[in-house]
C-alpha cells in the first residue's frame, strides 16, 4: 500500500499466462501452469479451487479402484503363476508412488518429474506383464496433463496410448480395427476436456480477480470522491465565513471606528454630538455582538433568526442604518410583486448579507444622503436592488486588484451570488450614484461548491 495525499493506493500485478503474480509485499501468490491450470505457492493443485480439488480427488479414487480391479483380475484369471508375485509386488509399488504424488507437488520441478517417470514406468511394465492394467492409464493422463509443459505432457499421453493400444491388442483373440482407434480417439476427447475445463477454470478465476479488483478501485474511488468533497466544503465553508465576517463584524467594527474618531474630534467643541456618536457606536456594537452570538450558535443572521423572513429582516435593517446614521443618511425599504413560494434560507442570508455590505459601502465610500432597498419578486427568480445618490465611481477602475486590505465587498457578494447560480450587475458613473442589483433564480442550476476568485 502507497499512501498519497492521504489515500490509500493499491498497486496490483495484473496476472498473465505464464507469469508470477505479484503482490506490493513480495509475496507470491499462484503462478500459471501448463494448459492454464493455476498452482499454488506451497505445490498444491487446485487449493482455492473446489472443482479442482473434487477432481483430484475423482481421479484419485478411479486410479486405485481401476489399479484394485486390474490386479484381481489378475489374480483370478492366472492364479498360481509365476510372474503373480511380481504383479503384486509391482502393483503395491506403483500405489505407494502414487501416494508420493501430493506430497510432491503438482508443480514441474525435478522431483516431480522423476516421480513422474518412475510411476509411469512401473505401470508400464506392469502392463507388459499383465494387459489388464492398462486401464489405469487415464488417471495417469490426468497426472500428467497436470504436472508436465503442455507438449511434454501430450508426448506422454501418446506414449501411454501405444501402451494401451498394445495391450487390448494382446487381450484380443484377433486384429479388431477398434482396439485401434479407440484408445486414441478416448484419449484425444479426454486431453481436450481436461485442457478446456482447466482453462474455463483459469478464466473464470481471473474474471472473478478482475471484477475484485474494479471493486476495489469502486471503493478506493469513492473514498477518493469524499475526501475531495469533504475537503471542497471545507473550503467553501471557511470562505462563506470568511464573506460572513466581513459583512458583519469587519463592517460594525469599520462604522464603530468612524464613530469613535468623529467623536474624538468633536469631544471638546460639541459634547452633545460626541455622546451621539458613542452611543450609535455602542448600538452597533450591540448588533455585532448579537451577530457574533449567532455565528457561535447557528450561523444565520441575526436580523433572519427573529423571524419574519426577508422582507422584514431589510426593512428593521433599513430602519436600522437610518436611525444609525442620525440624519446624514435616510434608508427606504420597498417590497414589489408577491412572493409564490418560501425562499431557502441560503438564498435569504446571501441577499441580506448582500444589502447589509452595500449599505456599509455607501457610509463609508458614497456620501450619499439616500438610498433604497428594494426587494421584488419575480417568476423565475428574486431580484434586490441597492441604489444610492453619492458620487459613484466607474465600475471598470475596481475591476483591478486592490493592494490594501480593503475591497472585499464586491468579490464577496460576487462570491455569494455566484453560489447560488446569480448574478451581481453594478450601474454607476462618477457624480451619479450607483445602483447594485443581485438576482438570484428560484431554481438554480447545481453551482460549483467552491467560487472563483473575483477581483478585489
């Protein structure tokens, strides 16, 4: 396993005919034998493999039962002969070889090899002796289809099928065409079903390999998947936050500021107006605090979370940032159209969020002695219009970054809409006020969870 960027990697040894599996650890885990058939590391044949095993095991028990039978037709055709005890001896010495095979192995070393020749040979002269046993040739097919090269192991099919040719032809009173064929063609159809079984069962093995690992990359995908959405909301969080702080605290503690300097200058001349000032500093303080203990507990604006929706969250702001401004600044409220159906709560926060920044832009950068709110409902979408009567300023010049610390409104109302899949449209000429104008569709197409940077 290979970790990167936190996730976990596989790295997997596709398996190929004739080559050696390899896992990450260094560990073997199978290597393909001769016709396809898979051997394990510890030289077992078949031990993953039910079917495989219960062939083995088959043509284990059909040796000996075809071994048992040959003998004791032996023994009752030709009893008392000379040669019985040779049958016997050579009898119980091929079962004892054969009984070595498992032990050995299934696959093609040297040991198995020689293994290999010596059963053959003792059944060999076996059958010369007797032409019975013969007919425990076909498990010896199977053995050594198993462990032999695939043209190896057809030599010895051959060899075996002239043997077994020879014999019937000796048992036989006569030359019978059939004992001819016969063997061969058994022989042939059973090599081509034991070669086509084992590799059915090499594909089906590899198949199942394959499909395990898709599954494994699924998964491993998924888990990929998630951490990216994970770590994508999380920036999209710290960046809502980020616009969130800016449009509340970073504004209250701006407009705090202008009050507490105006009045420090004015202290002195005109008390009166200097206690004003503090105390609209202490009110916005107040609203900052409120909106602070909002952040710790849900989050949602506090002007949203006394209920009343929208409408009446602009309007208590309007009357707000009027009251606040004490005559320098009047704040109008209008609501048109009806609206048809609930607006989520993310569209509701972004749009006062959004009034709540341009009001605070207007203070600080218009000079203006108006401005209105106005909300209206449409069909399709929900459109807030933030104008004023100050100086203005040519949209163009604040398309460049800032090189202060100032200019994150309008990239956070950008960042906002944006979101939601709206858009934020800026008229305005120097010495002709501004307007702002925020729409937001009611069906909003799936918007990017994270927003592009937008010029300060």
């Amino acid at each position: 396993m290979v970790r990167s960027e936190g996730y976990e990697v596989e790295h997997r040894t596709r398996r190929a005919p004739g080559t050696v599996t390899g896992r990450t650890d260094g560990t073997v885990t199978g290597r393909t034998g001769a016709f396809g058939e898979s051997e394990s590391g510890n030289g077992a044949t078949g031990t993953g493999d039910p079917d495989a095993r219960s062939l083995a095991l088959l043509m284990h028990a059909a040796f000996f039962l075809l071994l048992g039978a040959s003998l004791a037709r032996f023994l009752l055709r030709h009893p008392g002969e000379a040669r019985t005890p040779w049958i016997i001896a050579l009898s119980v010495a091929l079962a004892v070889l054969y009984v070595l095979g498992p032990v050995l192995g299934s696959r093609p070393t040297p040991r198995s090899v020689v293994w290999l020749g010596v059963l053959v040979a003792v059944w060999m002269v076996l059958v010369v002796l007797a032409p019975s046993f013969a007919w425990c040739a076909v498990p010896l097919f199977y053995t050594g289809l198993r462990i032999l090269p695939p043209r190896a192991a057809l030599a010895l099919v051959a060899l075996l099928t002239v043997f077994v040719v020879a014999a019937q032809l000796r048992l036989a009173d006569g030359f019978d065409p059939n004992l001819v064929l016969a063997p061969p063609a058994v022989a042939a159809v059973a090599t081509a079903v034991f070669v086509h079984t084992r590799r059915q069962a090499v594909r089906q093995r590899e198949l199942s390999e394959r499909q395990g690992e898709l599954i494994d990359d699924l998964l491993r995908t998924r888990r990929e998947l998630a951490a990216i959405e994970r770590r994508e909301g999380t920036l999209a969080e710290r960046q809502r936050l980020s616009m969130e702080i800016h449009d509340t605290l970073a504004q209250g503690l701006s407009s705090q500021q202008m009050l507490l300097q105006a009045a420090d200058r004015t202290w002195d001349a005109d008390p009166a107006t200097a206690r004003r000032h503090v105390r609209t500093a202490t009110g916005i303080a107040e609203r900052n605090l409120a909106e602070a203990r909002r952040f710790v507990h849900d989050l949602a604006p506090a002007d949203l979370a006394e209920g009343g929706g929208l409408e009446a969250a602009l309007h208590a702001l309007a009357a707000r940032e009027t009251a606040q401004a004490q005559g320098r600044l009047t704040v109008r409220c209008h609501v048109e159209g009806e609206q048809h159906s609930a607006l989520p709560d993310r569209v509701q926060s972004a749009l006062l969020r959004i009034a709540q920044g341009a009001l605070a832009n207007v203070k600080e950068h218009a000079h203006a002695t108006e401005a209105a709110l106005t909300l209206t409902h449409l069909d399709d979408r929900i459109v807030l219009d933030i104008a004023d009567n100050g100086q203005g300023f040519a949209p163009a010049e604040r398309t460049g970054p800032s090189g202060g610390v100032r200019g994150h409104g309008l990239p956070a109302m950008r960042a906002r809409l944006h979101q939601l899949g709206g858009t934020l449209t800026i008229e305005s000429a120097p010495g002709e006020g501004t307007v702002l104008s925020a729409a937001v569709p009611l069906t909003p197409a799936p918007a990017p969870t994270t927003a592009p940077e937008a010029p300060a």
